[in-house]
C-alpha cells in the first residue's frame, strides 16, 4: 500500500475502464493523504482507483454524473444537462468490491427501485462502458454483463450501465439532496445484502425519481 492521493481536478481526467472509474494523471501527484470521502487508490504512476464513499456531497453544481459533464439533446438543442437549482448530489452504493454495511432493506423499497428500473429511469452515462460486480470478482463469482436477481416471483436482469439518481422529498433549508446509485445497486441490495443509509431509503421510498427530461440545459448550442 503505497497511501492515498488526492489529486486536483485539472491533474487527472476520468475513464471507466476494466469496470472501475480510473483516473489518468497529467502530473505527478506531490503529495499522498486521505481526503473528505472521495478515495483514490493509486495502482500506478499514471492510475488511481476512485471509491466514492456513501453519503459523499458533490460540490454545488456538480453534473449528474459521478464524473465529467452529461450532455443532452432537448429538441434541436444540445447541451449539458444540470440538476434543478437547489439541488446537492449525494452518492450511494459506489462500492467498488467493499460491502460497508450488511442488512436488509425495506421491501417497499425494493420495490420502488424496481419500479424505477422497469420504467428506464436510468441514466447512461455515454462514452462511459458497462461494469460488473467487483464484490462478485472479489468472491470469484463469475460476473457477466447482466447481473440476474431474483425479486417477489420476478427475475430482472440488471445492466451495469449508468446510474439513477432520486430526489428526496424533503427539503433542508433551501437544499434538497438528489441521491446519485449505480444501476448494479438492485444487485448490491438482493445479493450482498448491502444496506444503504436511512435517508436514502427514505427518499426512495417518497421522493422522485429523475431522468434527462429533469434536468436543466445549459450551454445549449444547435445540434450540429
Ligand atoms: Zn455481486
């Protein structure tokens, strides 16, 4: 273990390869220690691993994305899509190959995930590959594509692409929290037993979810 880095924004840029966010360098990181909740493995000079902690606050107008810009098209438009003013992006469920906590969830709110997933509330974050399960890869579990799970009497295959993001109902201050998951969390919940925090259960359960048609268009220019 070589410590942990924190690089500046301008000294990296992202890519999902081999099914991990990886992070090229342009510098040389100067200094190793462990920052907020954003983690960076270092497996080289030139990659670091990322494991976004649970509950990790983006910066205020952070873009719907774990990293980098969502650009959407709205009619003859294209731009990037931001989130509705007020809002502030929290993440759950970036586990890489760590469960944090075991337990079970609320069937409601399963089922509410599930609605979410069957109504293709996800969003596809692009240029950006499918990942799979590295808690399975870690168990030496075999792990495709599409991760299968077993819901009531259903079976739904789970793409690991993209992400959902969900908007609490309830309002703090003048904020509201839009929680951002990664489209494997069903698989997370059924299979590992993973146990998100309360709050999130909470928005699931009575908040809204969000697709591209949510967000603001900013930067617009005509298609080309
Ligand atoms: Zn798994």
């Amino acid at each position: 273990m070589r410590g942990w880095i924190v690089l500046r924004r301008a000294d990296w840029r992202a890519a999902w390869i081999g099914g991990r966010l990886q992070l090229s360098l342009s510098v040389r990181p100067r200094h190793a220690s462990l920052s907020g909740t954003i983690l960076y493995w270092p497996v080289s000079i030139n990659e670091v691993l990322v494991f976004i902690a649970d509950l990790h606050e983006f910066p205020s107008g952070h873009s719907p994305v774990p990293d980098g810009e969502l650009y959407i098209v709205r009619g003859a438009l294209v731009g990037r899509g931001v989130l509705p003013d007020g809002v502030v992006l929290r993440a759950i469920g970036w586990l890489g190959d760590n469960v944090p906590r075991v337990g079970d969830t609320a069937a409601q709110c399963i089922a509410r995930l599930v609605d979410a997933h069957d109504r293709g509330f996800v969003f596809k974050d692009h240029s950006r590959g499918w990942h799979s399960c590295e808690v399975c890869e870690r168990l030496g579990v075999d792990t495709h594509v599409y991760h299968e799970v077993h819901w009531a009497d259903r079976t739904l295959q789970l793409y690991g692409h993209g992400h959902f993001i969900v908007l609490a109902k309830r309002r703090l201050l003048r904020r509201r929290v839009a929680y951002m998951f990664p489209a494997l969390l069903l698989h997370y919940l059924l299979v590992h037993h993973y146990r998100p925090p309360d709050e999130f259960v909470t928005a699931v359960l009575v908040g809204q979810f969000l697709n591209e048609d949510s967000l603001r268009l900013v930067d617009a220019e005509p298609l080309p």
